[in-house]
DNA sequence: CTATTTGCAAAGTATTTGCGCCGAA
DNA sequence: TTCGGCGCAAATACTTTGCAAATAG
C-alpha cells in the first residue's frame, strides 16, 4: 500500500528509492514531531541498512517539496511534520516539553493581512507558545478545537 | 553611563563583571538579532580578552532570568533580542533574510486566551511569518504598525 | 577572603559532505 | 545503461564544559 508521502513524492518527480519510501512510510504513520533520530530509530527498524544521514537528506529533500515543514518547538535539534493544507500552531508546556496541536483559523487570515500590509506574500508561519500549567481554579473549557494531540516530549529544555 | 540591561542584571542580583559590562552594553546599543558570533565580534571591540565561551554563558545567564529571548528566525544559530513588556512578532523575507519586526496587540491577547482554554499560562510566545515580496500591484499600505525595524540580515537560509 | 566567573582548549551535539559503489528508471 | 542516491566516515557548524587563574562583593 502506498502511503501519503510516497505519493506526494511521486507527484514531485523524486525517485522512490528504498530508504525513500521507508521513511516516507514511517513520517505517514508517526504522530508527533519526530527528530532526525526518532525518525533513523524507526526507519532502521523497517531496513536497518538506512543511514543516518540518508534520513538528513531525505528530510532537507521534502522540505524543499513543502511535503514536510520544520519546527523548532523549543528542543534544540530540529522537528518535522507533514504540511498540511491549513496550518495549525503549537503550544508546549515548559516544564514537560509536551507539545500541544492547535487550530486557529482567525490567525492565519490575521497573519495573511500583515504580510500583505508590509508587501509580502506569506508563504509560511510558525506560532508557538510557551506556558505553564494552570494548577488552580476553573477546569478549562476545550469545547471548541478540533484537532488535538499530545505527545510524550523528548527533553523539557 | 549604565545601559538598561546592566540595570536589569544588577535588579537581578547578577555578579556585574567586566565581560558582562561589555556584553549588555552592546545588546542594548545594537538593533536587530544578533546571533553569539556577532556579538562576540563586537564585544571584542570593546575589550578583546573576552571570550566566545563567555558570550555564550552569559546569553545563557541573560535568557535564565528574562532578559534576553532566544529566537530562530529562520537561520541555525540562536538569535537574541531583548525582552520586551509586550511581544513583538517578526516577518522574514524568504530571498533575503532580513527580518521585519511588527506589533499586533491583538494577537498576544488572542494566544493567550488559545492557552488559557487548554489550561495554561502563556510565558512567552513565538511568532515567525516567512513570505515572499510582492512584485506587482498595490504598493503596500503600512500607515498602522507602530515600529518597524529591518535588518540587512546574515545568510538567507 | 571566598564563591563566581573567565579564558582556553578540548569535548559534545547536530548536521553536512566527499567518495566510490549500487540501483531505479 | 546512466545518473542520481546510498552508506560510511570524515568534515563542519554550533554550543557546552573542565580546569586553573582572575575577580566581584
């Protein structure tokens, strides 16, 4: 079975090789922001002979596709996800590293209009903020959202 | 004549050594992000023993207690500016590099509520637009957004 | 005086690259 | 068959650290 990336690769012309598609494979299935070790860890597991810095390669090389974006998320070595058509923003929780997905669709349109403003057309944004658990006080409301994940976090920084 | 962050270090109960003396004094005086090389290279100018290792534990020191921000702004090295009351958010031009810095009060109120609803206190937040100048058409209307800084801007990623 | 800080050089991380062999188209 | 991709190890980029000498409070 094909995955996603696999055939967003194929749509951008790259060669499917073997390690190719064994990380695309993995980066369809994994939820999170994985690393470029998280991803060799997995991707070993699918083909051991995949070298690390294939895994680098490969993920420079679907970044410059816009089939994945980079993320910093407050870690110091770099994260990837899958683009999405919209984007969606994070919030990480400083103590655990925990990182949350969010939606805000306002913002976008908001962030569009300023870009505008200053003569640019915006190709991309990154948002993310860092808090702090609210201990006390009223159980807070995610009535609304769609999407939402958490992840177990690599280091709290 | 004491610059505003050894104010803030001295607030802070911070040890006010030469090198320090030399390393806020520039943060305050330079504008724009610089990144440790950039400051280590200014520093020197001011007194050329200090070393690249201070630099780097002294930014360190400053982040700790809230005087300077880290950012990424889209290049490897960490980049730094001082902390302000209220956050500012930063457009980066793709070709170039260069950095736009613009206010939108809005926005922080907006993500701190996004935060409060998943039941945290926002810290700090990060905003980056990346975009594209705008060939044709309009001219860009900027008659609001109070400052507005740009910076020639280290290498275009 | 004493606990911190500094410079230096060495060690650590994170990421990229040169090169000869291998495999997808 | 051909050109790009791959693994490996070495190189590079950025940041941190151990240690002895220097210094702020």
């Amino acid at each position: 079975m094909e995955s996603r990336i696999e055939r967003l690769c194929v749509e951008n012309g790259l060669k499917m090789t073997g390690p190719r598609r064994a990380i695309a494979r993995i980066l369809s299935e994994v939820d999170g922001h994985p690393d470029v070790d998280e991803l060799h860890r997995l991707a070993h597991t699918l083909d051991p002979r995949i070298s690390l810095a294939t895994v680098y390669r490969t993920v420079r090389l679907f970044e410059q596709h816009g089939i994945l974006e980079r993320r910093s998320l407050g870690s110091r070595r770099a994260r990837y996800e899958m683009s999405g058509e919209h984007d969606h923003f994070h919030l990480i929780d400083q103590e655990s590293g925990k990182v949350i997905e969010f939606d805000e669709p306002e913002t976008e349109t908001l962030m569009r209009r300023v870009a505008a403003r200053h003569g640019f057309d915006l190709i991309s944004l990154k948002i993310e903020l860092f808090g702090r658990k609210l201990r006390s006080e009223s159980p807070p409301d995610r009535s609304d959202d769609a999407r939402q994940t958490v992840e177990p976090a690599g280091e709290p920084r």
